[in-house]
C-alpha cells in the first residue's frame, strides 16, 4: 500500500474498483471539477453499499432500495449508524450535483463529499477487514488531497487555517480595542482644590511682619485707654 498515493490507499488491497473511485475523486477535486467530484463520491458510496450487501440485492433495485435493506446486514458493525448516514448524505449531494446547474459552495461541499467518502472508506475496512487500530486512527489528509504530496501533522491545511484564523481573530481583537472611546478623566470636585493633607514643612505664622503690625495694634489700644482715663479724670475734678 502507498500511503502517499491516495487518502483511499487502505481499501486497495479490499476492493480495487472502489479504490480506484476513490482515487479519481480526489484528482477531480484537485483540478477544480467539484460538482464531477460529488457526483464521483455518489457512485463510491453505491459501490460500497452494493458491496457491503454481499450479493443480497437485485440487479435492478436503486441506490434507495439498497441502503433501506443494508441495516439487516450489518450485524457485525458497531457504527452502521454514522455509515448508513453517510451514504444518504452521499447519494443526496451527488444527486444535487447532476440535476443542479450550478451548487452554492460547491468547493466547501465537494469537501465534505470526499471526508465523508473518507470516513465510510474506514468503516467499510472495519466490515470487511475487521478492526485495525492503525486504519482507524488515520486522518483525512487535505494537503495530501490538493498538492498530491502527504503533509506532516505541524503543516496542513488544517493547521494553516486554524493559524491564520487565529491571526485574523488576534487583528479584529486590536481593531476592536483601538475603536474604543477614550476613557474620560474623572470629574474633580470643588472641594479638591482645597488640601488636605498637611504641607512637610508649613510656613511659621508669626512672622516677622505679623509681629510688627500686633505690636502697634497693641501700643494703640494702650494709648487709647490712657487717653480715656485721663479724660474721666478731669471731668470728677
């Protein structure tokens, strides 16, 4: 098996047919025929359905009547839930692809067709081949998918995306910041001009000139009441 081949590259040593279905939906993908590509990953999951039934249907039943009878025969499959949901949704989007002239996001869709074709491609191993931990804990490969070359874990699409969204969040953060309004100073009382708090070194009150003006004050009132005195004085003789 070239594990470098295809993200399909398990199921080629099951069935070489399917694996080769899935194969050409990969390159459609990559070359940008997205619609091709859905339509391709309906006829994978028809196959897979047709095989997983081991011979148990008619030559002429649909894809409907074939998926309605496959959960009676999936005894030994502990995830026919998710597999059977799988194929639906398979045979519904390349069903769209066909009838539909154009489709919304056919890239994003298209996508999804091949992760889900991916995912069905493990379990169908599983039915087939039994349980195999290391075909279960395979990833699907994106970078593998549209440059043809495997990526490491640190380098995938994934992980690019994840980074430059992460970025993107971290400048849309700062933008959101910068576009604040500046906090307002708070409104200072009238009473703050006012101190209250003693000053370390506060200037003496009796100063020089203070001591000055008090004593002639003082000199004036003596006078004053001499004058007075001496006045009472006169008027009794």
């Amino acid at each position: 098996m070239k594990k470098n081949e295809s993200n399909f590259y398990f199921i080629k040593e099951i069935n070489r047919n399917i694996f080769k279905l899935a194969k050409e939906a990969e390159a459609l993908y990559r070359d940008e025929y997205f619609q091709q590509c859905m339509t391709q990953t309906r006829c994978f999951a028809e196959n897979v359905c047709r095989e997983l039934l081991n011979g148990n249907y008619q030559p002429n039943d649909t894809f409907d009547t074939m998926l309605a009878n496959l959960d009676d025969y999936l005894i030994n499959c502990t995830e026919k839930r998710e597999l059977i949901s799988d194929l639906y949704f398979l045979k519904k989007a390349g069903n769209q692809s066909v009838h539909t002239r154009a489709v919304d996001k056919d890239g994003i869709k298209a996508l999804e067709c091949l992760q889900r074709a991916f995912e069905v491609a493990v379990m169908f191993y599983s039915a087939k081949n039994g349980q195999d931990a290391s075909v279960s804990r395979l990833l699907f490969d994106e970078e593998l998918l549209v440059t043809g070359k495997r990526s490491k874990d640190k380098n995938t699409l994934k992980e690019k995306y994840l980074q430059m969204q992460a970025k993107e969040d971290e400048i849309a953060r700062r933008k959101k910041v910068q576009q604040l309004p500046a906090k307002r100073k708070p409104s200072k009382s009238k009473f703050d001009k006012y101190p209250t708090v003693a000053k370390s070194n506060p200037a003496p009150f009796f100063t020089l000139k203070r001591k000055v003006k008090i004593g002639l004050w003082g000199a004036l009132v003596v006078l004053s009441l001499l004058t007075l005195g001496i006045i009472k004085l006169l008027l009794v003789i």
